[in-house]
C-alpha cells in the first residue's frame, strides 16, 4: 500500500525536507499522512492535539515535530531554522468561527500574526523554496452571490475567523511582493472549502457534532440548517494543496498565487440536505434549530475553482454522495471495529483519481 502511495505525484516529494504547520490538526494530520506515504521527510510544528480522540494520535504518524505556539517568533524561526526544509505547508490557524467570537484577539494572533512569524521564518531560512499558506473559503467579501467567488473577487470577513483569514491573504502578498520573490522564495495561498472526513473532533463543526449527538443518543442543535456551503473531502482539499507545491517546487513563479480549491457545484448544499445524507448512515440522527444563537454566519457561499481546473488539471474527485459515504464509513470503523482506515481510504481516494483521468494522478499506479 505504502509503494502504491509513493508513485502519487511522481518522486516530487520523495527525500524533500517538508515542514507542516498545524500537523496535529484535523487537515494537518491527514496532509502529514500523505506527504509521510510520498517518501517525504516531514517535520511538524503545531500545539498539542486540542481534541480527544485526535485522527494525529490515532494515526500513529511518524515524523519528528515541535510543540509551540506560532505566535513565540524567536522559538518559531529557531525551529524553521534547524530543520531547513524546501517546502513549507502553513495550516497552523484558529479555525473555528464561534471560538472566533469568544477569543478575538487569540484569534487575530494566530492567524495573522502567527502567519507573518512563519513567512519571517522562512525568508530567513536559506534553504526554503516554496511555501504554500492554507486559508479559507471565509476569505471573500460575502455580499449572498449564487455564482461561485473566484480568486480576483474583494477579500472580506464579518466575524473575526474569517475577517483574520482574509487579513492573512494580505499579508501573504505582502511578503509576496516586499520580500520573498526577491528571494525567489515562491509563495501562494489555497483557499478550500467547507472540509469534511474522518477524524475530525472539533467543537462547532457540522460532522463531529452529529457523531457527538449520534454517540450520545441525544438530538443535534442545529444553527441555520439552510445555510449553503461547498462541502468536500479532507483529500480533495490536501490534493490541490500538494497540486499547488508540486508547481511550486518547479519553479513556476506564475502559480505564486491565490487558488481556489472547492468542490463541483453539485456538492455546494444546505445543511439539512447534508443531515439528511448522514441519516442514511445512522437513522437514529435527528436535529432540532436553535434560534437563540446570536452569532452571525453567511448563508450562501459557493466557491468558483475553474483557474485550478484550468491550469493545474485539478478538480475534486469524490462527489457529495461519495463524501458523505466516506466520511460516514470512518467513523463507523472507528466506533465499531476500533480500527482507523485513513490509509485506505487514501489508497481509495487516488486510484479514483487516476481512474477520472485526472493529470495529478496519472503516476499512479
């Protein structure tokens, strides 16, 4: 399994000193399980695993790491430094959007000033060559546009997560300009949308709060059960991530950019549709609205992914139906064999991929 793996994107990683913020995350440790498979020397620097199970523990990845906050910049650029690594992965973030409103200034800290520690880090650090910054769908403008936002539409944010986000992207190409590509350091950001998959434990996201209510037997609390949000896979979202880096890593200083990397439009739902399909899979789920929740979300965001179609040859492979499957199917695993199948799943998601002809894939075999 490990061999089929390693012909995923060629030998481009293979040997590459990889460092991987945020890698004992949800997104983290799925991207540290797939750079791990692809023979890459990977090096993480995250705080511990905040959830209990964590897909990080269970997962058993084996790759050397530093505990630290991103926000103590001495330590941080000490770290980058010693380690040296070619290509830099930045996922390291406050990621939730509630949390966002009870923590602002923790919030802000992390993913803005924790972001401008990381990209000091690494124009002072010789041996960097690519580094690619994970933001958010969150990061656009959201003026209730049916028509997906693509990557030259206004940057924005009403609430601190996603208003830190887009702060984030300013300062991507800041360092972009100011600094890095006269280094020729090449830097861009990926903005995924709403990632869902086995693993996952956080407080306030959709999937781990139904298999809380699922494993507690008592009803899901529902915020807005009509809010529209691109739902994918955790490995469509990491697949255009490595897409990305593999460009990077060649030199093509015209995909220092921003991308988007959200699913087909037929994967873009409300939320109870989304409820509805993980019914399916455990037909004791049921949910009631609360309607006294004073945070405000958007209620219709749709991504436009057609420049990462056009130019990297990369779209999602798993459909919603497939998404919802697999995700379902983990965590079944998990609560009823005790066994974690993040490995096969991977081995699943690329033979689909090569199977759809996708351009990414076609090494493997």
């Amino acid at each position: 399994m490990e061999v089929m793996v390693m012909r995923l994107f060629g030998q481009t990683f293979a040997g590459k000193k990889i460092l991987l913020t945020g890698h004992t995350g949800f997104k983290g440790s799925w991207l540290a399980l797939w750079l791990k498979q692809l023979g890459a020397a990977v090096y993480g620097i995250s705080l511990p695993a905040n959830t209990h199970p964590s897909h990080f523990k269970l997962s058993s990845i084996d790759c050397e790491s530093s505990m630290l906050d991103i926000s103590n910049k001495d330590l941080l650029q000490q770290k980058v430094a010693d380690f040296s690594p070619e290509l830099v992965f930045h996922l390291a973030a406050q990621p939730l959007v509630r949390l966002s409103y009870q923590q602002p200034v923790n919030t802000w800290q992390t993913n803005v000033m924790g972001t401008v520690n990381l990209l000091e880090a690494c124009r002072h650090t010789s041996s960097v060559r690519a580094v690619v910054v994970i933001t958010t769908d969150k990061v656009y403008e959201n003026v209730g546009q049916s028509v997906g936002y693509v990557e030259t539409d206004p940057l924005g944010g009403h609430d601190p997560y996603s208003a830190s986000k887009a702060a984030c992207e300013l300062v991507v190409q800041s360092y972009q300009r100011s600094f890095l590509q006269q280094q020729d350091i090449l830097l861009a950001s990926a903005r995924a949308g709403n990632v869902i998959g086995g693993g996952d434990w956080a407080q306030d996201r959709l999937i781990p709060d139904v298999i809380r209510a699922c494993q507690q037997g008592s009803p899901l609390i529902v915020r807005y059960p009509s809010a529209v949000r691109p739902w994918q896979h955790v490995l469509d979202s990491l697949s255009g991530y490595l897409c990305i880096a593999a460009e990077l890593l060649q030199g093509k200083d015209s995909c220092a950019t921003a991308w988007n990397f959200g699913p087909s439009p037929e994967a873009t739902q409300n939320v109870a549709t989304v409820l509805f399909e993980m019914k399916k899979f455990w037909p004791e789920l049921t949910w009631q609205q609360d309607f006294s929740t004073p945070v405000q979300e958007a209620q219709l965001l749709t991504l436009d992914s057609r420049k990462a179609n056009e130019k990297l040859g990369w779209k999602s492979v798993w459909d919603f139906h497939k998404t919802a499957e697999q995700t379902a199917l983990w965590y079944q695993q998990y609560y009823q064999q005790k066994q974690v199948i993040s490995l096969q799943q991977l081995v699943s998601y690329c033979q689909d991929a090569k199977q759809q002809g996708l351009s990414w894939a076609l090494n493997y075999n």
